[in-house]
C-alpha cells in the first residue's frame, strides 16, 4: 500500500465509517479505495473497490455478509466509481 494513503470520515445510521484510497505494488498492480467500520462493534474493513493497472479491470468486494447502510454503499461506489482509476 501507498506510504501515504488518504482518508475521508464519514457517518451513517448512527455508525461511523472511514474511507482510505490507495495504490498497492507489492501484491497487486493498482488503486482502490476501502471503507471500513470503525468503533468497538466495527467490522474493519467491508467493502473494497480496486482497478487493476495489469488487466483494467475495476472490480468491488464486499468483505462482510452483515447488512450495511445503503447510503453508505452508494456513497461508496459513487465515490469509487469517480476516483478510480486515479485521473492523474
């Protein structure tokens, strides 16, 4: 992962979330952004949008089987679907 990921906050139902964009090389070639539920009960990290710089494919994972907040799942692919592939 990048030295330096970003990281935006953000708050939905009552339960806080925290998105990071990043750029991995060591394991894979690319940039995703990953949203993780914060606090005691969170789930770390749940939902992964990546784009592979090797093939082109932008793919999304859900990481839990736990219901999430539709909002922030939309927020989340709408932000995703905006910031990746970073525009340079």
């Amino acid at each position: 992962m990048t030295d330096h990921p970003e990281r935006d906050r953000w708050s939905f139902d009552g339960q806080h979330y925290q998105v990071t964009k990043f750029s991995d090389v060591a394991t894979r070639d690319g940039y995703g952004f990953e949203l993780a539920e914060l606090g005691p009960n969170g789930r770390g990290t749940v939902l992964e949008a990546f784009w592979d710089d090797t093939t082109g494919l932008f793919t999304f994972t859900a990481l839990t089987q736990g219901p999430l907040p539709f909002r922030a799942v939309e927020q989340f692919v709408s932000d995703a679907a905006i910031g990746v592939p970073p525009s340079a």
